[in-house]
C-alpha cells in the first residue's frame, strides 16, 4: 500500500479529486486539518507541478509508516509542526510583530536569504526578556 499525503493552509476538494485522478489513487482520506492521504496511487507524473500551481504540500510515502520507524525527523517547526510563527508571537509582545512579518515575507519572495532574515528579525528582539518564550510556549 503507497500513499500520498496533500497538506495545503486551503486544500479545495475539487484539488484533491484532480490529484487523486493524476495520481491514480483510490480513496481520499482526512488525516487533520488540511491534511488529506490519498491511498494507492499509481504515478507521480503531474502531481508535483499541480501540487505547486496550487500552493499545496505533498509527499509520496511508498508504505504505511509510524512515526517510531523514524530516528530522526527534521522540519521547519512554526506553521508545520505547530499552528503559529513562534518569531511573530515574540514580535508581538516586544511591539515589532508586522515588521517581523514583513522581513519573513521578503525572505519567502526570495528577496533576503535565511540568515539575512534571521539576523534582522532576532536584531528586532533585542533586550526581550527570556520570560517571552515562555509566555510563546504557553
């Protein structure tokens, strides 16, 4: 059994019935919110490139797999793993939160590269008391 896993911020059913046509899959399943699997499919041909026309994440997983089968997992955490942008919670309670916003998104436009980014938006959280990241955390 193969899988393929679609995750998008809005995944639109009528994108997963044409997924799900390119890819040969038989069934289409919920897994979260805006996470879907689509079971069994047959070919990656077109997938990739519908899959960035419509702002969707994709993953081509060849068999049933658990997280314990994994020694090490790597991603980006904020809007992955978790549901906010850490760095954008600490810019609003040091007062800087849309020019943290804003320097990210000239990073994602490719405007800035990562440690350019980064530099500038911890620059703006200078002198935040440690206190913040918990107060993020919680």
């Amino acid at each position: 059994m193969s899988y393929l896993v679609i995750q998008g911020l809005e995944v639109e059913t009528p994108d997963l019935k044409e997924i799900a046509k390119l890819s040969g899959s038989a069934r289409i399943e919920g897994i979260g919110n805006n996470a879907f699997r689509l079971h069994d499919y047959k070919t990656q041909d077109g997938v990739a490139e519908y899959c960035a026309n419509a702002k969707l994440d994709f993953a081509f997983v060849p068999q049933p797999r658990k997280l314990s089968d994994f020694g090490l997992v790597a991603m980006d955490m904020d809007s992955t793993l978790i549901t906010i942008e850490c760095i954008d919670e600490l810019g609003d309670i040091a007062g800087c939160k849309s020019e943290i916003a804003a320097i990210t998104a000239q990073a994602m436009r490719g405007e800035l590269d990562y440690p350019q980014s980064l530099r500038k938006r911890v620059g703006l959280l200078a002198g935040l008391p440690e206190s913040a990241l918990t107060a993020v955390y919680e």
